[in-house]
C-alpha cells in the first residue's frame, strides 16, 4: 500500500467517525425523552419535588443496624447550654432504620454515617461500614448536613395506572379496537385495491384520483353530520362507528396495497382466468398467496394507527370511560396527575410499550411498506 | 401521485353503452370491486360534505338537548363567520385564524427541512450503521401521539423537567428559565418540539427517493463540474421534489386542522393569552362544547375552502419545481 492510498483510508475513517458520532449525538438528542419517562417513572413524589436531586430514581440513603452487640455507650454532649449524659444502648436499635448524612470530618474528608443521636449542637453517629465499631460524637448541627442518595427505584407507579384507570380493561379495548378494525380494513382495502390494479375500465383513474384526493379531505367538513347521524341512531357510546367505517376503505391502505399489486406480474392471473377462476378466485388464490409482505405491513400499520387513534375515541367514548382505548384513557389520567410527572411518565411508559414491541418485531415490514407508498409518489 | 396534476375524465354514460362485451364485463368486475369504497365514500365522505354545506345554510340550535325547528337562514352564518373575533384578528388580539397561521409558518419549515436534513445524513456515505439509524429515528413515529405529548412534555415541564433543571445548574436564574407550554413565549416552539417524532415517515419516504437517484446521473453531473450542493441540487432535489411536494401539501393541511395537541397540553383553554386557540380548536368547540351544527358547519366549509385554494395554487406551482420521471 502506497502512502497515498495510506492517507486516503485514514481520512475516511475519520470522516466515518465524525459522521457516525454526529448521528449518534443527534439520535441521543432525539431519543432523550424516552430515558426521561424510564427513569421518572421509577421515582418517587419525593424526589421529583427536590432540586439537585439525581437523574436516577433514588431515595435519602439509609441505613438499617442489625448487628448483635450488647454494648452501652455514654457521650457528653452539649444540649440547651449544658453538658448531659446521652446514653446509647446498641440492642435498642437492632431492626431501626437510620437517616445517612453525608458528614464532614475533621480532616477534611466526607463521610456517610448512620444519624443515631440528633441534637442542635452535636450528634452520635455510627459508621454504616463498621456498625459494631462504637458510635461517636460529631460536633455541628445534623440538620445543615445533606442526605446522600442512593439508587432504589419505586414501582407504585405502574399500580397506581394499572388501578386508577383500570389498565386491563383499557388494554383489552385497545385489543379490541385495533383487531377489528385492522379485519375491516384489510377486507375492503384489499378488494378495492384489487379492482383498481386489475381491471381495466372507463372512469377508473377518475375515481382512483378521487380516492387519493380523500388523503387531503380536512375532517372537519364530515364529521358534523356523521356524529349527528351516529348520535341519532344511538351509536355515540359504543365502538360502532368507529369500526364499521374501517370495513369501507381508506385511501391509504388502498394505495399502498394497489401499489403492490401493480408490481406483481399478470401472466399468472391472466392464466388462472383463461383457465376459468372467478376474480374473486383470482384475487384469493394468485394474487393473495404473494402479498404476504404488504398485507403484514397494512396490518402493522393499521394496529399502531389505531393504537394512536384519539379524535375517533375521543368524540364518540367520551362519555363511556369503561370503553376507551388507551390513548384517551392516558389523556384522562394526565387531568388526574396532572401535577405528578412520575406517574403520568408511568402512563406513558405502559401506553407505549406494546406499539413498540411490535415494530421492533416487525421493522422490516414497516419500512419495506413505507417505500412502497413511498416511490411512487 | 403523478396522476394528481390533471384529472382524467369520468366517462359519459352514452359511452359506456357502446362498449363492446368483454369491456362491459371488465367494467362490471371492475366496478363490483370498488363498490365498499365508493358506499363508504358516500355514506362518510359525500353525502355528509353536502349536509355540512347544507347544515351551514340553516338554523339548528340544540336548547336543553332538543333540537329547535330547523329552519333555513340564508347567509346570515356567514354574515356572523365573517364578523367573529374568533376568527378574524382585532387589534391586539388574535383571531384563531391568525394562531393557526403564525404557529405554521413555524412548524411548516421545521417539518420539511428536518427529515430532508435527516435523510440526507443517513444517506452520507461515511456514516456506520445506517441501517441502525434509519429505525431508530423512525422508532418514534409509531409512539401515540398523546404519548409522545407527554414524553416530551415531561421534558419540557418547567419545575421539573431535565431543560429547565439544566439551564438551572448551568446558573441561569431560576425565574428566566422559559415556562414552555405555559409561556407565550415559548408555546409554538414546545409544539414543535412535541411533534417532532412525526418526521420519521417524511424522512423514510425521502431517503428511499434519495437512495433511487441514479448513479450515472451524479457522475454526469461530476463530470460537468458540480460540486455536492449543486448536484444536490441539480440532480438529487429534482428527483424527490415529488415526495418533498407531496410532504408540502400534507403538512399544509394538517396544520390547518392541528387542534389536537392544544387539546391534550393546554387543556383546549387556548391558554397563554389565546396564543393556542387555533381555528380546529374553536370549530371542535363551536360543535361539541356549545351543540352549535350550524355555525360549526360554516365554520368547516371555510376550513375547507381555505385548505381548497391553498392546495390549488400549490397544484399550480407544481409544475415550476415539481419533476415528473413518469411524464414519457
């Protein structure tokens, strides 16, 4: 290798590093909120409320004396301008727990020791490290001293969202809304794609472009006369109409699935048709069989949109909280905690867990789909 | 969308008679296919567009649960849409209008360029593991929004959230720390922030167009002297103006109805000082808070027009930057 190949490599590794790292601090950036939400939900309302406080859950560090020594300890301390006798007997602490302060010494150095005796002027501490060592005096007011933290994370979060928003039945809700509308929309979408791939016939781009031209349609000027309509005939308060227009196409689904089936070739279906089948038979048996890939990735695509459906829930389930899927229940339970950020990152936590089990099963899925949609535009 | 700048025509009904046999039986499985779309396109979408526009022409008050006798008013909801503070600015406070266009003109930009910046980063020859990157930047967008709200909401929060918390240990005072959500100040770029988890599909669809630009075209354009920003933008901005364009148009009219996250945040008040009473927020409002159909109607077909005629002058500005391969 000659020096001037040499250098080159060298300056492409650095250039790799440099990019690299600068995607990686951007990425850190970027993700930064959901280390927030891991490590909040674990703490305590305590912690939260103090500034200076560790990033990591952590409560004022403790010390528990479960040693065995009998022995009685006298010390002389200072209290209300006179020396007194302060008697401490160690079996009377046995199973106590005592407050940590981190406590200056004499020489200078910090230490953590265990608060046994506290009065204004001076205190009896123990050594946490060396509990059967004798406790001893410290000269100085305890309650100017800081508590050190130590690491314990709490886990009444997560119970206090499971029960007050009744997490299971929110859960199965959610189950059940995305189930069902994720079979409506690949009943309809996958028929109307089909029509739109494999016929040809006058008007059909016509109505294709109107199809994709619903993608741009504002909300607002239908949903007034659906709810009124939905209220009417008494649906507001159930699931109705939020599953039986899956089972009508959307725009979306359809395109992508229409995209897909484009790119499969005809001369199989051409054959089985020549041969006699039905489109419906063509559309089952040839064209299905071979669009494994989109079909998971409508699916996938259809459960995380309804995971984070909120309008839909929102307007017709407002009334009916035993009904609400998770993302209108999570609003809900941050009016109740409001002012409580461990237990509303808990939500959060556990309203966002299973969305993301399944795309990291199912990346490939997801991102093969969004280039399908995706070129063609 | 290649088919969307020019509408092709909806055949007569005397055309379709003359069609041969085999024509009439494609045209007949064809349309036996289409037909869950179009009873759904006009259960949900047309007929109920009609009785918006209907709805905005009459008197339908709702008084203790009970509609009034409906009755035909003519012009005078849009005599009074046209006249309401609530849209329209006054002096020194703003229309809803107003909000929803001030907080786009911050959030459009943002929401363009960011992916655009992403993708080309992932696209950097000299960056490891781009595969790693790509997931994980577009990780986010599958989070719920209202989860996502609250995500970073919590890191924007200003007594105990991580930002505040640091510009305090870096020795800013405490009572000039930015109050974020709750700050005029601040709240349109909190927003932004909370909705910067969406980019990961805009990203993803221009890195995959992006990565589709042939090789032989940057070595042309290396060959012609380009240095990389202007085959960027000589070759590779050409190639995705489409995606970029299609992003445009849907960011557009999304944020015209961007209504949500005031909702979830700020509790739909509109709080700090009205700066978050965007024009969805109050037709939201207008319908399921006050029970008004009729003004909530008008006020959707104003939406609609105003989204109609942006989205025609930017179909019409399509063709000055737009680039079409497909265009033999």
């Amino acid at each position: 290798m000659d020096a001037v190949q040499k250098k080159s490599r060298l300056k492409k590794n650095i250039n790799a590093t440099f990019v690299t790292t600068f995607a990686a601090a951007i990425l850190a950036l970027f993700l930064m909120p959901f280390l927030f939400m891991v490590l909040t939900s674990l703490k305590t309302p305590n912690q939260i409320m103090v500034l200076g406080s560790p990033i990591y859950p952590a409560m004022p560090a403790s010390f528990t004396y479960e040693g065995d020594s009998t022995a009685e300890y006298t010390f002389q301390i200072e209290k209300g301008g006179r020396m007194v006798d302060e008697v401490i007997s160690m079996p009377e602490f046995v199973g106590e727990t005592l407050d940590v302060y981190s406590v200056p010494m004499e020489d200078g150095s910090m230490r953590s020791l265990a608060l046994m005796k506290g009065a204004n002027s001076a205190s009896i501490f123990l050594d946490p490290d060396d509990p059967e060592e004798p406790p001893f005096v410290w000269v100085g007011y305890y309650k100017g001293l800081e508590r050190p933290w130590s690491f314990s994370p709490s886990w009444s979060n997560y119970e206090t969202v499971w029960n007050d928003i009744n997490y299971p039945r929110i859960l199965w809700n959610t189950f059940f809304y995305a189930f069902f509308t994720t079979v409506g929309v690949l009943f309809s979408c996958v028929l109307v794609a089909f029509g739109f791939s494999r016929f040809r016939f006058p008007g059909r781009d016509f109505l294709f472009v109107v199809l994709i031209s619903t993608i741009f349609l504002p909300g607002a000027v239908t949903i007034i006369p659906q709810f009124t309509f939905f209220s009417q005939i008494g649906w507001v308060g159930s699931w109705l109409p939020l599953i039986i227009p899956s089972f009508f196409a959307n725009a979306y689904d359809t395109f992508l699935l229409r995209q897909y089936f484009m790119t499969l070739p005809r001369e199989l279906d051409e054959a089985a048709m020549i041969d006699g089948a039905s489109p419906l038979r063509v559309l089952w048996s040839v064209i299905l069989p071979q669009s494994y890939a989109a079909i998971v990735a409508v699916s996938i695509f259809h459960i995380v949109w309804a995971w984070n459906d909120y309008f839909g829930p929102l307007i017709y389930l407002s009334t009916k909280m035993e009904n609400q899927p998770v993302s209108v229940a999570l609003a809900r339970f941050n009016g109740m905690y409001g002012r409580q950020p461990q237990a509303i990152q808990a939500g959060a936590l556990m309203t966002i867990i299973i969305p993301m089990i399944l795309f990291f099963a199912a990346q490939r899925f997801f991102i093969q789909g969004i280039v399908i949609t995706g070129v063609d535009k | 969308m290649e088919q969307l700048t020019h509408l092709p025509k909806l055949p007569s009904f005397g055309s379709l008679r003359k069609m041969p046999p085999m024509a009439r039986r494609e045209f007949r499985n064809g349309m036996i296919f289409l037909i869950p779309w179009i009873v759904g396109f006009l259960a949900f979408t047309l007929i109920p567009m009609v009785a918006t526009l209907v709805f905005s022409f009459m008197n339908l008050d709702i008084t203790d649960g009970v509609l009034n006798k409906p009755e035909f008013v003519g012009l005078d909801n849009y005599i009074t849409l046209f006249k309401d503070p609530q849209i329209w600015s006054t002096g020194a406070t703003p229309g809803s209008l107003w909000v929803t266009i001030r907080f786009g003109l911050l959030a459009l930009p943002v929401g363009i360029f960011l992916p655009l910046l992403l993708a080309l980063l992932m696209n950097n020859k000299s960056l490891r593991g781009q595969n790693f990157f790509r997931t994980m930047f577009y990780m986010p967008y599958i989070i719920p929004f209202v989860a996502s709200v609250f995500l970073w909401g919590g890191i924007l929060n200003p007594e105990t959230g991580w930002i505040n918390r640091s510009l305090i240990a870096l020795g800013m005072p405490k009572d000039s720390v930015p109050g974020w959500a709750n700050d005029i100040n601040w709240v349109y770029p909190t927003y932004v922030i909370m909705g910067i988890w969406g980019i990961g599909n805009a990203m993803l669809t221009l890195l995959a167009g992006i990565q589709s630009v042939p090789t032989d075209l940057y070595d042309a354009a290396r060959v012609d002297g380009a240095g990389s920003f202007a085959s960027f933008w000589n070759v590779t901005f050409p190639m995705i103006s489409p995606v970029i364009f299609y992003n445009l148009t849907l960011s557009i009219v999304g944020l015209f109805q961007y209504f949500l996250v005031p909702l979830v945040v700020n509790q739909g008040t509109g709080r700090p000082g009205g700066a978050t009473f965007f024009y969805n927020l109050y037709l939201y409002k207008t319908f399921f808070t006050n029970q008004d159909m009729s003004y909530g109607s008008t006020l959707a077909w104003l939406l609609f027009l105003v989204i109609l005629v942006v989205t025609i002058v930017l179909f019409s500005t399509a063709r000055y930057w737009v680039y079409y391969a497909s265009e033999k």
